[in-house]
C-alpha cells in the first residue's frame, strides 16, 4: 500500500505540475509548505475560534517574506528545499524507512493524522457538523483495496527484462568484506546467498540519481547497486563450492509487458522519467536448474524483492 500511495501523490503533483507550468519540486514546496499548513492554521483559528485569524494571518505573512526575499530566482530556492526535504526523507534510512516509505509516512500519512485530530476536535465543538461514519468506512476500504491492488502489481506485473551484460563495471570486495561475507553466509544455498547479496547491498548503500559513484562512500546508482551485489553472490558462491553465478545486466523495467520508462512518462509527460528507467542494471543469478533476475536498487526504494524468472 506505501507504494501505491507514493504513486498516486507523485503522479497527482506531476500532473499539478504540468498543468500549472511549474517544476514538480516548485509544486512540491508550494503544496507541502503553504497549501496544506496554511489549512491547519485556518483549522486552529476555528478551534481558537479567534474573531481574525491570526494563526492564519501569521503563516501568511510568513510566506509573503520569502515569496519578497526570493523574487526572481523562487524557483531555484524551491530546488534548494526540496533536495533538503529529500536528504531529510533519506536520513530515516537509519532506521528502517527506504525512501518511499519515510515519504508516505512523512508527507502522506502525519498530515493525515494531522487532519484527523483537528477534524475531530471540530466534529467535537460542533457534533451535529457533518456524520464521519461514511468518511471512515470509505477510508477503511480505500487502504484495503489499495493494498491489494499494490501486491498484485509488484507480484505479477512488474518484470525485469535483460538486453544485454555489462563487463565493465566491477567492485572487488576488501579483505574485511570478504572475511564477514564468509561468516555470514557460510551453509547458504544458491537461492538464499541470492537473497543475501541484495540485502547486504542496499544495507551498505545510499542510492544516488547522479554519475556511478564510489562505493567504498556507500553511495551509488543502479549500476553500482548491481556491481556489488553481483560482487558478493560470486565470493559467496565461490567460498561454499556452489556452481551458480551471479551476472551484471541491463536492461528495462516492464510493467504488464509495457517498457515502465515509456508508459510512465506518456502519462505524465515527463521524459525524464523515461531516462530513470532506460538501461537499468539488474543483476542475473544462473543456478543448474534456472536463471533469474534481482533488483537491489528496487529493493532499496520499494522494499519488495523483485524477482523474475526466465521461462
């Protein structure tokens, strides 16, 4: 369901976005930092019940300063916060939030929860206001279906298609790294050391839309999450005498047999997000009795274990 939800309030600010002719993060700031707190102070003036709205009032102002200060470069401000707004969503990593996870939390489900307590202490001064039993039951079943919907989708129609293998881009483990890669691993099969090459390289990695970065920094792009992972599942295999291999590959993300790149940006009208998912690294495990394809990079944003099997 947190996928989804970050799909549909991405799509939904994209669309903002090409609607108004403003930037997807000039929309962001505008929604997150104006729109939706100027309603909580408009809420609190009601609850206050102040005669002028000075909670309101207050927040406006506020804004009225750096709309003043940022004449002709708001734009560019509106970049600088939300790149500061992302570092803040990545530093939840520390404690088990990817981030889509820590974004729906954060900008999806607090300002809701925020809704709720000021809605309900309205409906408290004023019970006869309006029935919330339907909104609840709407709610309910909205989350249910959602998540349903979101488990079909990462299950059955997303699928990791290779085009061809990259060479030219290894990592060779220290000897520290290799000592503790043994220790962990020793007594795997194929199939779980799989498993743990993936999850031992979104835990040393932060991801990066940049450039191949070092890894010895822990930062990297898909290509440098695939270069490790396929780094630790050889070592691995080598060090318990299993013949399977690890490969790096590149390829495209399919959605429902749809290249995910192209359908996504035809929706939104962003080609830019058609160069995120073009010539994506994956990594290809080819064991005696099947080949499959893993994807450490969507491990790290959605937390699902992408795994496609060739037929």
């Amino acid at each position: 369901m947190t996928y989804l939800i970050f799909g549909i309030v991405a799509a939904f600010l994209y669309c903002i976005a090409s609607l108004t002719g403003l930037t997807y993060n000039t929309i962001n700031i505008l929604v997150y930092y104006l729109l939706i707190p100027l309603s909580w102070t408009f809420m609190g003036d009601s609850i206050l019940r102040f005669r002028i709205p000075w909670l309101t009032i207050a927040y406006a102002l506020l804004w009225i300063g750096i709309f003043v200060l940022t004449y002709g470069h708001f734009q560019t401000w509106c970049d600088w916060a939300f790149m500061k707004s992302v570092d803040f969503l990545l530093w939840f990593k520390h404690i088990g939030w990817n981030y889509y996870v820590a974004s729906v939390y954060i900008c999806v489900w607090l300002p809701l929860i925020i809704y709720v307590v000021l809605s309900g202490i309205l409906i408290w001064m004023n019970p006869n206001a309006c029935n919330w039993k339907p909104w609840v039951i709407g709610i309910a079943t909205i989350i249910i279906v959602g998540w349903m919907i979101e488990f079909s989708v990462m299950k059955f129609g997303v699928k990791l298609e290779p085009t061809y293998k990259q060479t030219d881009n290894t990592y060779t483990l220290s000897s520290k790294e290799s000592r503790q890669i043994e220790k962990d691993t020793n007594g795997m099969n194929e199939d779980d050391i799989a498993k743990y090459a993936v999850k031992y390289t979104v835990r040393k990695l932060d991801f990066s839309f940049g450039e191949s970065e070092n890894i010895d920094k822990n930062m990297g792009n898909c290509k440098d999450y695939a270069a490790l992972c396929v780094a630790v599942a050889n070592h691995t295999y080598n060090a318990n005498g299993l013949k399977a291999r690890a490969s790096h590959s590149v390829g495209t993300i399919k959605l429902f047999g749809a290249e995910m790149g192209k359908t996504v940006s035809r929706w939104l009208g962003s080609q830019s997000l058609a160069e995120l998912f073009r010539d994506h690294d994956f990594v290809t495990i080819t064991t005696s009795s099947k080949t499959y394809h893993l994807d450490p990079s969507v491990k790290e944003f959605t937390g699902y274990d992408l795994k496609t099997i060739e037929k």
